[in-house]
C-alpha cells in the first residue's frame, strides 16, 4: 500500500461498521476531551498577571508555566505513543485523558511557583497522545476523503475552547481566582473519561505494531519536514497570545475586561479556519498548508503595525484564528507520510506545535526583555513564519523529486 493512500476502516478490524449516530457520538466524546485540553492550555495567557501576582513573580517569567506545558507535550507524545503503540486505542484515550485531569487539578492547588511549574509540566505530557490517537480514532471511522473532516471535528473542541471555554476561564479567574479555571478543565478531562468509557466501543490492540515500527516514522524526511513546519511556522500564534493581555491593556490601551473579547474573537477565527480550512485540505492538502502560512505571515506583521488601533487588533487576531486550518491539514499530512507509524506521528504534530508553543513564548519574552515591547509580538512571529514556509517549500520540492523519481506503474 503506498504511504500516500491510508484505507478507510472500521474502527478495529473484525467489528461491524459503526452507525452515523454513533460515529457522531465518538467525535462528541473526542472533542470534548479536546475542548478540555484548549481551555487549559490557553486561558492561562490571559491570567499570566495574576499569577505572577499569587507566586510574587513578574509577568514574563509567569510565562515559564506556559513553555513548562508545551515542555511536557514535547517530552510526553513520543514517549506515550511508543510505549502505548501496542495497546487499544480506547484504554489509551481514558488514562490519558485522566492524567490530564490529575495534573490540572494538581495545578489549581500548587503551593509555590515551582510546584506549579511541575504540575503544569506533568499536565501537558498526555496532550499530544492524546490528540494523536483521538485522530487516529476519527479518522479510521470515515472515508478516506473525509479524514481532514473528522480530524477537524475532534479539534473543533479545541477551536470552541478559544471562543467559549477560555473566555469564561480567563473571565472567572479574573473575578474570581486563576486556580477556578484549573479546577474547571480538571472537571472537563474527568467529563471525557466518561463519555469515552459510553461511547467509544471496546477495540481490538494492534497487531504487529511495536516500539520499533513506531520509531520507524524518525526516518522518514517527510515526517521531520512535516514536523517543522508546525514548530517553527507558528510560534508566532504563540508569541501573541502568550502576551495577549498586556497587548489588550498596555498596547491597544483597553480595559483588562475586554481580554475575553479579543481571546473569544481570535476563537472565531480558529473555528472558522477550522471548518471551511479542513474542507478545502480534502480537496487539496498541500495547497491549503502552503496559502495558509503566505497569509498567516501578512497578518502578523499587520498585528504589530496595527496593534495599537482596538478595532484593527481584533481584525488581526481573528485572521491570526483563521490560520488554525493548518492543524487538522498537518495532521492529515503527517497520516499519508508515517507509513505503518501512525501513533507516533499523529501525536508528534501536537509536539511539534508546543514546541512552537515554547519558541513564540520565549521568542516573545526575549523581544520584551530587549525593549522592543508587547507589539513586536507580530513581527517575532513573522520571521518564524518565513523560516516554516521555507520548510514547507523543501517538503514540497523533496516530494516531487521523489514522485519524478518513481516508475510509473503500468497499466492494467
């Protein structure tokens, strides 16, 4: 089978075909899981003053906790995947979405900064598994010309976490306390260990899947091509929104209260790229990634040019949201180039974006430790995108070579 053709399947092989209503169900319980996850990892952005204020530390190094998570999806994707290759897929899904629950509920009651710090990290080690297997899941349960769709449906929860889930968190944690929105996510992760354990049927393991087969995706170029134009395409995306309040506050000049408005903006724009993004990736996948970052590198100097004007902040926040159609199209990417190692793959995408992740935080804390201040955040980000589109360029020339390379099979 060519690496470049994935076959639709049943959910494990031996099982009858699973009904709309429950293929439905699954992405429910899939999304929720993934709602949970985006609530957690960016409401913290907006609440980065207070709990720099609770632990007696200034906002940029508050920042730490955030590069301490995406530390953890780093470190924990290609662990997990590995050593979880071998087992259902279902079991899988539960402790990890369980371990995200204990570590975010660990977070809400840290004692110091450091504790905090670990917590955060211990939460983010299930994140990229987590997403990687749940795509996996989705797509397996939908025609092969439908994968970008349904990986993008498990996402949609991340996507609605920006508009709704981390408003009301930073909204709450500034009314209330931070630690409120930890206690919330906690309680989303314990949510989806019960929807998975209704909804999602018993599978069977993998068979001849192992370590080793995993690993194999580690040689592949397209992997490690695909792989960086995540991590190094979109730290911009993480360099705004980790500074977003004092961007809201001390660049645009706006109350702390209009944050929530901005993050929910910059949530519309994700769902819409999102949706209409992944329709267009099924149609054509590479295009889609390649007018994405040309687009997405625009904007983010326009952010840093405009950040100053509250309307034309929210326009570029919202673009920069639209932008999220390169999630579900990397994702779907990296299904056609792992060959037999799709574990690991799938969730090496979610590592590869904290380590965007980690990069835009710490990019955009060297920018304002420098002097150059919150509203260079646009232009950190629009070098990193040059550098990810350079990427994709190679990934694109590499794959033609390689298909101008190979024989044309005869005809039948």
């Amino acid at each position: 089978m060519s690496e470049h053709a994935l076959p639709h399947a049943a959910l494990s092989s031996g099982q009858p075909p699973l009904s709309a209503l429950t293929v439905t169900l699954i992405i429910l319980a899939l999304a929720v899981g993934s709602f949970g996850i985006g609530t957690g990892e960016f409401a913290i952005m907006g609440l980065l003053p207070d709990v720099g204020t609770t632990f007696g530390v200034t906002t940029a190094e508050a920042g730490y906790v955030i590069s301490a998570y995406a530390f953890g999806v780093v470190v924990g994707a290609p662990v997990i995947a590995v050593v979880g290759a071998r087992f259902r897929r279902r079991d899988l899904l539960l402790v990890l979405m369980g371990l995200f629950a204990a570590g975010n509920l660990a977070s809400a009651v840290a004692p110091t900064f450091e504790s905090f710090i670990l917590f955060r990290f211990l939460s983010g080690l299930p994140h990229g598994a987590y997403f990687g297997v749940a795509a996996l899941v989705a797509a397996s349960m939908v025609p092969v010309n439908r994968r970008t769709q349904a990986v993008g449906k498990v996402m949609l929860g991340l996507t609605v976490a920006t508009l709704i889930g981390t408003p009301l968190a930073a909204f709450f944690g500034q009314v209330f306390d931070w630690q409120f929105m930890f206690v919330a996510v906690g309680i989303t992760g314990l949510l989806t260990v019960a929807l998975i354990a209704i909804f999602l049927p018993r599978d069977k393991a993998p068979k001849g899947i192992n370590a080793l087969t995993e690993l194999g995706a580690l040689k592949r170029k397209q992997v490690w091509l695909t792989l960086g134009i995540a991590a190094s395409g979109f730290c911009g995306m993480f360099a705004v929104f980790s500074y977003i309040s004092p961007i809201v506050t001390e660049v645009a000049g706006l109350h702390v209260g209009m944050v929530p408005v901005i993050m929910a903006i910059f949530g519309c724009g994700m769902i819409v790229g999102n949706i209409f993004g992944a329709k267009l990736a099924d149609l054509s996948l590479m295009r889609t990634i390649g007018w994405s970052l040309a687009l997405y590198f625009f904007v983010l100097v326009s952010l840093s040019l405009t950040a100053e004007n509250p309307v034309l902040l929210g326009i570029c926040c919202f673009l920069i949201g639209c932008s999220f159609v390169v999630g579900p199209a990397l994702q779907t990417r990296l299904m056609d180039v792992a060959g037999d190692a799709q574990t690991l793959a799938a969730a090496l995408n979610h590592s590869a974006f904290n380590v965007a992740n980690a990069l835009g935080a710490l990019f955009g804390g060297m920018a304002i430790s420098a002097g150059y201040g919150y509203g260079a955040m646009g232009f950190v980000g629009a070098a990193t995108a040059v550098v990810g589109f350079g990427v994709f360029l190679v990934s694109l020339a590499l794959e033609k070579t390689e298909r101008a390379a190979t024989p044309a099979c005869p005809a039948e």
